[in-house]
C-alpha cells in the first residue's frame, strides 16, 4: 500500500517566535513542509510573533509559566482549560484522515492539556522528543541536587522519594502530577505512540522509563554550519559557548573552567544566568542571543566551542553547527554525541559537571594548534554524517507522515475501537474534575 501525503500538518509548540532549540526546529519544520506544498497550521501558545511561521498560526497569546504568578503557573501549568478548549475546537472543526498534528514542545506554556485534546486522534499524533519529558518527570534524567545523570527509573518508588529537582521537593511533586496527567490523556507505556527522537541512544532512557519502543523512530535534526567553511580556528585563541544561561546548560562550569584556565570565553545566549556571568566573571563577555549574521564575527574568531550542558544532552545543535564548519567542540561524557565526536576525532570530552576536567580540555585545545588543526579538518569531513540537511531532514518527515498514515487507515474498525477508547478517557476525566 503506498503512502499516503498528509492534506494538512498541524505543528503544535510553546512558542512560534525563534528562541532557539525545538522553537527553531519546529518553525523550520512548518517552512519547509510549506516550500513541499503541504498546508501547515502552527498552533502555538505565545503571542503573534512579527513574522509567523506559517500563514495559518494560531497563537493563544500566553507566557511562560515562569513568567505568571506562582499560583497561575502551578494550576496552568498543569492544566490550561482554554489551550484544551482552543485545541479541541480546532480537531473538530477541521480534522480530516489526512489530517498530521506533529507536537514539538508543551512544558513551558500549553501544558497537558493538549494531549487530551488529541486523544481522539492519537493515530495520527507525532511525538517530537527533543527532550526527556515524555519520560522524566523532571525532563532531564539528571540530578540536579547531586548534579549527576539519574540512573534511576522514572516514576519508580526510588524516583518518586529522591529530591532531584533543581528548585526544591515542593517542585518535584509538581512535575511529577504533570507527568502522571500527560500519560493518563496520552499513554505511551500501555499503547504505542509515533514518537521521534533525536539519537539513537535516547532510546535507552525511554525504555528504562517503561514506554513502549514499537512506533519510536530515529530521526537526527537538521543542521546548517554556523558560517560557511573555509575558516583556520588553530589561528584563534578564544573559546564560545552558544545556549541559554540556564543551570541545566552548565553556563557557569564553562565560565569557572576558563577562568581556572585563563582563557578567553565568549558567551552567545541569554537567560536568568546573565547577571551571575557578568558579575562574578568580569573577564567573560556576554554577546545576548545574536542570529546567525550576528554571530559571525564571534564564530570566526573561535578556536573550540564548549558545550558544557549537565544533562545527557539528547543532540547537541550548537557542537554539529561548530562541526558543519570545521570548529572542535568540548563536551560532556553524558552527551549523546559525545563518543562519535570523538572517535571521528572533531573534539574532546570531558566528565560532566567536572569543572577543573573541562578547564584541563581547554588547555588541550589552547596549547596546540596542529591538534586543532587535525581536528578541523576531520569536522569538515565527518560533519554531513552526523546530521541532516534541512532537505534530507524534510524528507524523512514526509515519509514518517506517510508511514503514520498508512498505520492510522490500514484497520477502520481498529482505529474506531482505539479512537473510542481514548475519547473514553477524556470523558472519565472530566467526570473525575479535570475542566
């Protein structure tokens, strides 16, 4: 049975304006489905952005939760009546069996509420795991007390009395509520869902979660260079580090270990870390978030780029755009990428949240420049296969679609009883409360 082409995908994000990450992953998505001829509806939580990413957005005009009153965060957060009300009144009203709704992000602002909005039409919803959350409460299998990955398994009794949240036990029950109310909308441990990750590896932490593996799909972002090739890092002396300034990217082991070092940091990004950086570290320079033209200038003048991030980082954007253009890249050992990076010699790792081994890979790096030669070169030419292109990226969309139509339209009387089974949930919900 050949493939079927969606009629319409529904991109489903926190935001629609690019803030980096999964945002920008996800605008890409709508444009380049739209450049194929596929109609795109980008239904987001945030406020009507300057240049929408698709002529059809839907923007429900919230913030962050961070950015609420506390009270407002802890109640939306884990259930947001008008993003249930928004969203289901969009299936009714235009669901066709053509029909993709493709889910990116929704922890920061739309909240579980949409995986009860698309319960009804599970058959046809994909899952983009650019995170953990789908399988840990706190998003990141990490500890953020003991600042070590979590090798427990989530959900477990284990997990359940261990403190490992970065604000406090009070926030862990929290996310761990949200966490039961999104699997009991959507299950993914007792039924399939179409679920992509980002490397193969993530696949490891999803099982030890309990979710089931039988529709969960490999598919490596799309990666464009930070500037065109043609650059001679072992020329330059500074050091950069493009993310939020957020713990959980380890901004500040970066800013310790370069000044243990001596070295020269350049931060690319923004966050609540910016004050910290910009007091405590007067010799590191903070550029804010810069587009890509922006930060060309900075880019040129890197000799490596740091990705100190102290959780198992499922992908790692800013290390492949380094690589794309011939730049080393330091990492953690718990990053996903981190053995292929250094076995096809483009980078060094070092063990994560270990302050004094990352400031030891800097000195590496600064102190010779034929290694830093070697390894540029080996970026250049390993870098097409670590990632895709937008094209080829576009490409795998497009046949994940068609495969999850197939599925979606291969039993009629299947997906009624699926269809009817999920409905069912929902309404024992909302009989139980959930408005």
């Amino acid at each position: 049975m050949a493939s079927l082409p969606p009629d319409r995908v529904v991109v489903i994000n926190d935001r629609s304006t690019k803030v980096g990450g999964a945002t920008n992953i996800a605008i890409l998505s709508a444009e380049l489905l739209q450049q194929r001829g596929i109609p795109v509806t980008f239904f987001a939580g945030d406020g009507a952005p300057a240049n929408k990413p698709a002529a059809d957005t839907i923007n429900l005009g919230a913030v962050p939760l961070l950015e609420r009153r506390r009270s407002d965060a802890l109640r939306l957060g884990l259930y947001d009546p008008p993003v249930y009300e928004r969203l289901s009144g969009l299936i009714s009203s235009r669901d066709t069996p053509s029909t993709i709704y493709h889910v990116h992000g929704w922890s920061k602002i739309l909240s579980p509420a949409i995986f009860r909005a698309l319960a009804p039409v599970r058959d046809r919803v994909v899952l983009h795991a650019h995170d953990y959350f789908l399988a840990c409460p706190n998003g990141g299998f990490v500890n953020f007390q003991t600042h070590r990955v979590c090798e427990l398994k989530p959900m477990s009794g284990r997990c359940l009395t261990t403190q490992c949240d970065k604000r406090g036990l009070h926030e862990k029950a929290w996310r761990t509520a949200r966490h039961m109310l999104r699997e009991q909308f959507f299950p993914t441990k007792r039924m399939a869902a179409n679920i992509v990750v980002v490397h193969e590896r993530m696949r490891t932490y999803f099982e030890r979660a309990g979710i089931d593996g039988t529709r969960i799909e490999t598919i490596r972002n799309p990666v464009l260079p930070f500037v065109a090739p043609g650059l001679q890092p072992w020329t330059n002396r500074n050091f950069v580090f493009v993310g939020r300034l957020e713990p959980e990217k380890g901004f500040e082991d970066a800013a310790k270990a370069a000044k243990l070092a001596g070295l020269p940091l350049h931060f690319v990004g923004d966050g609540a870390g910016r004050a910290l950086i910009e007091t405590r570290f007067p010799d590191a320079t903070v550029h804010g978030w810069k587009t890509k033209d922006e930060m060309r200038d900075i880019i040129r003048s890197a000799r490596a780029v740091v990705v100190s991030s102290r959780v198992p980082e499922p992908f790692g954007l800013a290390a492949l755009e380094a690589v794309s253009c011939g730049i080393p890249v330091i990492l953690p050992d718990a990053a996903l990428l981190a053995d292929e990076i250094v076995a096809l010699g483009c980078g060094l790792k070092f063990r994560i949240a270990d302050v004094e081994h990352l400031a030891t890979a800097m000195r590496s790096i600064a102190a010779d420049d034929a290694l830093v030669h070697r390894m540029s070169d080996n970026c250049l030419r390993e870098a097409a296969g670590l990632a895709h292109s937008p094209e080829s990226w576009a490409d795998e969309l497009i046949a994940l679609y068609g495969r999850v139509l197939q599925r979606a339209n291969r039993s009629p009387s299947d997906v009624v009883r699926r269809r009817l089974a999920t409905v069912g949930t929902a309404h024992d919900l909302h009989d139980g409360g959930v408005r």
